[in-house]
C-alpha cells in the first residue's frame, strides 16, 4: 500500500541535498525527525561525519552554495 507524500518533502529533499543538518531541517520546516528520516531512507542517504573541509570539497562538487554549509 503507497502512503500520499508529506506536503513538506520536497523541502526536506532540498535541504538533504544541501548537506543541512536533520536538526536545522526539522526547526526550520517545523517537522519531526521521523520524516526526515524517511525522506533520507528514500533517497538512500546515509549519515556519515565529516570536517567542514570535506563538506566544502563536496558542496563545491555538487554546485551548492557555500554559505548553506553550517
């Protein structure tokens, strides 16, 4: 059985892709974690920890902005 999409998850998706932090994520969109975990689990992310130098190596490759780094 398919379950309708969250009216908000094509914002959580951007954010994803902009490497912006499940806590940043749910305050700004005022959403519980459980959806942006889905979202995640959807679009087969994983959590993984890097250095601000390594998010810049991939915000730079992906074309994202700089300043949406935290």
């Amino acid at each position: 059985m398919s379950y309708p999409q969250h009216a908000k998850a094509k914002d959580v998706e951007r954010m994803l892709l902009e490497m912006q932090p499940t806590k940043v994520i749910c305050n700004k969109l005022n959403v519980g974690g459980a959806v942006v975990r889905n979202q995640m689990r959807r679009l087969g992310l994983l959590r993984v920890s890097l250095t601000l130098e390594e998010r810049i190596r991939i915000a730079d490759a992906r074309g994202i902005d700089r300043r949406c780094l935290p």
